[in-house]
C-alpha cells in the first residue's frame, strides 16, 4: 500500500472506531486548552479534561494538592466557562479526579552496607570463641560482609 499525506488524514477520513478516537482527543485537547486559559496561579500545567458530558465537566489533576485547588476554583470556573465558550453550553459542575501523569521514579536501593576489616577480624574472634552453632554460623556471615581491602 502507498499512502500520500499524513496519516492523521487517513484516520479522520474514515468512519470507525479508530476515528472516532481521534476526534474525541481532539474535542480534548481543544477543551482543555480552554479551561486552562481560565486557571489562575500555575494550575493549568496541572490540569486537563478528561471528558464534558452535560451537565459535568470531568478534569484530572496531577497530585492531590493541585486536586484541592482547581475544587477551590470549580464553581466559579464553570459559572466563567459556560458563560464565556460555546463549547460549555449546559455546563452546571466540574467534577476533579487526580490522576498522577507523572509518577516519581523510585529510589535504587541503597548500597549494601558493609563493615571494615579490623570489625570483621573481631568478629570471627569472637565466633571461633562461642559455642553455640547457629550463632557461630551467623557472626561468621556477619564478618563475611567486611569492606575489601582499600574500600575502607
């Protein structure tokens, strides 16, 4: 097959449901960039719609914090939407969800801690002089985890 022209082209040309989600991410994206010429005090980079079906406008936050704002701000965001967009006709509520876009990346896990070697040769002193087995075993393990020579 030779396509000619972007592919964006080719979804919205036919009906399906393909399109049909293409066309909705672009009512989206339209209607959250509306909303967030709205916003007061750096909340619009935090804040999307997620969906309008009258009476309801559904917008998504990035953290709980920015949640309570934008709930702060819902009545009279809708009251300045409904009344300034066409888009927002039969808007009565804004319902806000939070939905982490971004989640924090987790921490890599500490480095193995270790002890130094004068430590460990004290340690196995005090193992070859103990005379229960399972402690032994365990001090000996222990002394395992000394520094290599020079990391000390």
């Amino acid at each position: 097959m030779n396509f000619s022209g972007p592919l964006y082209k080719l979804l919205l040309g036919k009906k399906g449901e393909v399109a049909d989600l293409v066309t909705q991410t672009r009512r989206l994206r339209q209607l959250t960039r509306l909303v967030r010429t709205e916003l007061e005090g750096g909340l619009a980079g935090h804040c999307q719609v997620a969906g309008f079906r009258p009476p309801a406008l559904t917008l998504v936050a990035d953290s709980p914090a920015w949640a309570t704002r934008l709930r702060f701000q819902s009545k009279p965001l809708a009251r300045q939407l409904q009344r300034k967009y066409k888009e927002f006709q039969g808007l009565e509520y804004i319902e806000v969800r939070i939905y982490p876009s971004r989640l924090p990346p987790k921490a890599p896990p500490p480095p193995a801690r270790r002890i130094s070697r004068a430590a460990a040769e004290n340690i196995v002193a005090v193992a070859k002089s103990v005379r229960d087995e399972p402690l032994r075993e365990a001090l000996l393990k222990l002394a395992r985890h000394a520094s290599a020579p020079g990391d000390e």
